[in-house]
C-alpha cells in the first residue's frame, strides 16, 4: 500500500460571498502531492499549477495567502488535463493523506463540476493527518495548523505554507513520523454518500464506532429510522437502553445517552448531513463514557430546555 499525501490550494469567487457558483464554491489552482510507501520513505512528488476556468480571478484573500499570480496560473493547463496526470502518477493501490478533512470533498466537488466523478468514487477511507496528530499530541484533540504541528515536531520549517507541494511535503513529514499504530483510525469522506441499505457503512474502531446511513427524504424521517436511531453497544453488539432518547441541539447534531449492562454509558451524536441533490444522510458516532460524559449530556439537554422555554415565555409576554 502507498499514501498519496495531498495537498490542494483553491480560490473562490472575486466578487465575494454570495457570487459563488454553488456548484463549485472552491475552484482547485493548485495541487501538490508526495507518494509514501509501505517503508514510510517519500518517494515521489506531484505538483501543478491549474488554469481557472469558473472564476477568472483571483479573490485577494486567495491573493494574499498563495503569493501566486493570475499569469502564472494562465500558463498552466485546465483541470481535467492535470487531474488526469494527477490520477496516472497515483498508481492502483493507494491510500489518501491530507491536512484536516477538506481537500478530498472540494477535489470531489470539482471533478462533479467537470463530469469526472468516475476518476475518484466514494466513500473514500483516508488518513486525516491532521486528526492523527491530534490524537497523538493533544488530549483535548484539537484541531491545529499545519504549522503548529511542523513547531510541535520540530521540524525543519524553511518553505512558506500555503503552497500545495510545500504543505504536502510538510503534511507527509508528519504524517511518516506519527505513531503508526495510529493508521487503525483511518478517516470516511462520504461525498459520494450511500444510496442503499447495502452501501451503508458501519466500521468499529478502539474507542468509538462510526455508522453512515443511506439517504433519506428529510432528516425527520432519518431520525425515525429504526438503523439509524439504534444504539446497539459496538463492543458487544447488544442493545443499549436509552436513557435519553435522541434530542437536537440545533438544525444538524442529535445526541443521545444509552447504557449497555455489560460496559455503561454510550453516548450517541448524529449529523445530519445534506447531499447536492437536497436529501438527508446521517452520520452517527457511538463512544463509551464515563459518569462525567454522561452527566455532559444530561446537561446538554438540561440547558436546551431551559433555553426552548424562555422562547416560549418570550413569545407569550
Ligand atoms: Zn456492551
């Protein structure tokens, strides 16, 4: 197996937030990538420039941050070309790596707009470096910046961030030096989301397991489905009473609290995800806590009664 660690630089509508085409916020400029192999060594490195066909532009943030020019992207060649060489130079058998969980959904997001959703299927599992580091360095697992994580590791920091082939070289600095026994907890993109009851994914890690559903009408509907609302234990696979029935903290997350006779508390949170196509898909993580984690969410409902009530009470004064 090799790792394809990547890196893509973007630019969005000059004209600002609410011009964008909906279909494609982000246009890719630049992609950089550095090839991992099985003995952690690099082996091999991808970069292009990409010339913009949707937004002739640049916006002066995208300006600011990639130190890039207009004219040196208009010598470059057009998406398709590029991300065509790009998947060549990948190989068969690969796996993605990347900083943080954007760069696969808005590569995916372009390839749609170009009609070249074959080049890529999904759901894709990766390695969200990113994440990794989290776990390794950080108990709170929070996420940093690429140079946050370069310091932390004191790593040798002479190129400028921002440019994809440098935040890949970076990214996959890391990525070779983190604990390996990390790569159990790979990453989901669910871009190309299940469609069927058989495509839905259900994986099992060390502290958490993670279930993605098949698509829904609305997230009311999602929320009634008996797969979807279960809280089976994903250490024994038995079912876990509920001690608090799914509730919702805004328009995306629901949260639960079951208890499993054999090992305790699970506390369950769904997001609900929208597709492009306007339905609904949910994304469920189950993870045992502690008393402490329980009681989190005992509160968590507490504070949105009490919030939901005041609203009422505004209303009727
Ligand atoms: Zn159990």
């Amino acid at each position: 197996m090799e790792y394809i660690v990547v890196d893509l630089e973007w630019n969005q509508s000059p004209l600002g937030k609410g011009t964008e085409d909906k279909k494609m916020p982000f246009e890719i400029i630049e992609i950089g990538a550095v090839k991992v192999n099985e003995k952690n060594e690099c082996i091999e490195e991808f970069h292009e420039y990409i010339c913009p066909q949707r937004y002739l532009e640049l916006h002066h943030h995208t300006q600011e941050l990639l130190q890039i020019d207009m004219e040196v992207l208009e010598k470059a060649d057009g998406f398709e070309e590029v991300i065509k060489r790009f998947f060549a130079w990948c190989g068969e058998e690969y796996m993605f790596c990347t900083w943080g969980a954007m760069d696969l959904t808005e590569l995916q997001r372009n390839l749609r707009y170009y009609g070249l959703d074959e080049l890529l299927s999904g759901p894709i599992r990766y390695y969200d470096a990113q994440k990794l580091f989290s776990m390794q360095f950080d108990e709170k697992k929070k996420a940093h910046t690429l140079e946050y994580a370069v310091d932390y590791m004191e790593l040798e920091k002479q190129q400028s961030f921002h440019s994809a082939i440098h935040d890949a070289r970076y990214t996959a600095k890391i990525f070779v030096q983190l604990d390996r026994e990390l790569r159990k907890n790979f990453s989901i993109d669910s871009f190309h989301n299940p469609k069927s009851k058989q495509e839905e994914i259900y994986v099992v890690f060390d502290s958490y397991s993670k279930y993605i559903s098949r698509e829904f009408d609305s997230k009311e509907e999602a929320i009634e489905d008996k797969d979807v609302k279960g809280s089976i234990c994903y250490l024994c696979g038995k079912k876990a009473a509920k001690k608090i029935k799914w509730f919702s903290s805004n328009t995306k997350n629901y949260y639960c609290l079951a208890c499993c006779r054999s090992h305790g508390y699970i506390k369950g949170r769904i997001r609900m995800k929208k597709t492009e196509e306007g339905k609904v898909y949910a994304i469920k993580v189950l993870k045992l806590v502690d008393e402490a984690g329980a009681n989190a969410i005992r509160e968590k409902q507490h504070q949105l009664r009490l919030k939901r009530k005041e609203r009422r009470n505004r209303k009727k004064a």
